[in-house]
C-alpha cells in the first residue's frame, strides 16, 4: 500500500467532512418523519410475537444491533440471515411475527424468500430503504425511507450515510416503543442483569439483608442485650423499633458518645433518632451515593408503610460492582 502525504490538518478536516455528511442526514430523516413512521411503531407495539429483522452485508450487520437494541428495551426481536432463511430459517418466522427488513437499494436478491414469505402468510412487513420504488418498498406494509444522500467515504460507494441513518432510524423506533410502553430504568435492569450497566441499575432489594439477620431493638431494651445483637449480627448497628416503625439508629459513635454509664443505659435513650434511610425499590448506586455522601456504612430499607424490611451495607454494594 502507498504510504499517504495526506498531512493531519487534511486527514482531520476528512474526519469532519464525513461527521458532518452523516450529521447533515441524520437530520434530513428528522424531517421527514411522519405518517409511516406512526404506522410502523403502532405495528411493533401491537404485535404479539417477535420482531424478525432480515439483511444481507453491512445492512445485517445493522440490522443484529437493530434486533438487540429492540429485545434488550421491552421489544422481543431476532436477527435471521437472510441467507439462512431461504434454508430453513424461514420457520422461525410465524404470524404473530412482524418483518423488519433492510436494504438501501430495496432489490438485494437474497431478500426476495422473507418477503415473499411474509406476504403469503400474512405476516406484517417494514421495509428500511432509500429507494421508494423498488421491488422492496413496493411489497412491504410499511416503507420508512432513508434520505438520499451522498455515502460519506471519498469514492462514494461504501455503506457509511446509509448504514448510519439506518441504525439511527432503528433506535428511534426501540426508543418510541419504550416511550409508549412506559418503560422504566427497572425495566431495563430485568434485560441487564450482568456487568457494570446491570450492577448500576440494581435494586437495595436485590441486595439487602432481611428477616432474622435484621439488627433491630426495642427502646427498653438494656444496652448489654443491644451489644450482643449488634455483635451477633455483625452491621456495627442496630435500629430501634417503636410502634413497628425505625424510630432511631445505635452506631458506633452512640456508643462512644454514651461510654459513661453505657450499660446502666437503654436503647432507646442511645439511639440517634429519625436515622437516615432508603426506600425499597431505589436503586443500590443511589443508596451507596448517600452513605458515601453522609460518611456512613449501613442505611434501613424501608417499605412504603415506614416498615423495616431490610438493611444494606456499603460492603454489599461493593460485592457487587456498584461503583
């Protein structure tokens, strides 16, 4: 291969001519939407099986994240190889299903058996192409058209401007659905359990001790027994429970603030009252941002009646990844 003379200003400048090429159509579909548009997200939200995203080349490559994106917000999908479908795969694919198939020129020849089986069985069908006349559009329920506009790449001809835009219109159809469905941050946890992102959007519940490893007693309780729970349950805390609900907390500054006469004291007379606390169902990383905030190690949980129901320590959200 020659060795460029292209100096890095130029080399920048290219960079910033493709951004802005793409950028430029990205906001031509902006735009453009409309009617089909609507018409293709009221389809994905009122189908009852899967969303079958098909493509062959650079457009399959698109079209997996498409199939990802939509499955891990709320919207079943699969990717199927248009290839493999003309072998079999086509028996993935029923009438519960809805077809969402990619191709910039709409006349991809490997596409032709997915179409032709969505229409003999009835099997709603999207079609994601810049050309409205072809064979592709021309068959499908619905057409979201990409922009016509140049490819970004200096000879003009590799998949760049098309493949953006159709990622582009892709998220914009899984983050509709996710607006319509009223899909939350929990949500989003179910289909995340794993790594950093899934540690992130983990709830204090999945976390918290509860039951009989609660450190929890009553207000005249002796300050010997109440050392021995605390001991026994190893938090270095315990709460005090008046009329069924956290009336205080003993940590181990009560205990120093109190060291004179501590034994001949009560829990209840000890206790740092109206203690802080999380709510069950919040997130771990906005439990943990509060004890690190107030320079504590341990928070109740509670539930939406005030009642104790567990408790989370810094070190459990350090287990497990939250950060």
């Amino acid at each position: 291969m020659p060795t460029s003379s292209m100096t890095d200003a130029a080399t920048l400048g290219e960079m910033s001519r493709v951004l802005t090429t793409e950028a430029s159509a990205l906001q031509q579909m902006a735009e453009a939407l409309g009617v089909p548009h609507l018409e293709a997200v009221r389809i994905l939200e009122a189908m009852q099986g899967r969303v079958i995203v098909s493509g062959v080349g650079k457009s399959g490559h698109i079209g997996n994240k498409i199939a990802a994106t939509l499955a891990s917000t709320g919207t079943p999908a699969q990717f199927v190889h248009a290839t493999e479908a003309s072998h079999g795969d086509l028996g993935m694919v029923t009438a519960r299903d809805v077809c969402l198939v990619i191709s910039n020129s709409g006349e991809t020849r490997e596409l032709a058996d997915i179409i032709t089986y969505s229409r003999r069985f009835g099997i709603p069908l999207i079609a994601i192409t810049r050309v409205a006349e072809s064979t592709l559009a021309q068959q499908a329920d619905v057409t979201l058209l990409l922009p016509d506009a140049p490819e970004a790449c200096g000879i003009g001809v590799a998949p760049t401007t098309s493949t953006t835009a159709t990622l582009a219109i892709g998220d914009a159809l899984a983050v509709a659905l996710m607006a319509r469905r009223g899909f939350q941050r929990e949500d989003f946890q179910v289909f995340h359990p794993g790594g950093k992102l899934g540690a992130q959007l983990m709830l204090v519940d999945a976390l918290m001790h509860a039951g009989e490893a609660l450190p929890l007693v009553l207000p005249d309780t002796p300050m010997a027994e109440a050392l021995l729970t605390m001991t026994a349950k190893g938090f270095g805390v315990a709460g005090l429970i008046e009329e069924d609900r956290l009336a205080g907390i003993i940590t181990d500054g009560d205990l120093r603030r109190n060291m004179t006469g501590l034994m001949e004291k009560t829990a209840g007379a000890v206790a740092t009252r109206d203690p802080q606390v999380i709510r069950s169902g919040a997130l771990a990383s906005e439990a943990l941002h509060e004890m690190n905030s107030r320079k504590i190690s341990s928070l109740f949980v509670l539930d939406q009646d005030d009642h104790v129901v567990g408790l989370l320590h810094i070190h459990d959200c350090l287990r497990a990844g939250i950060a």
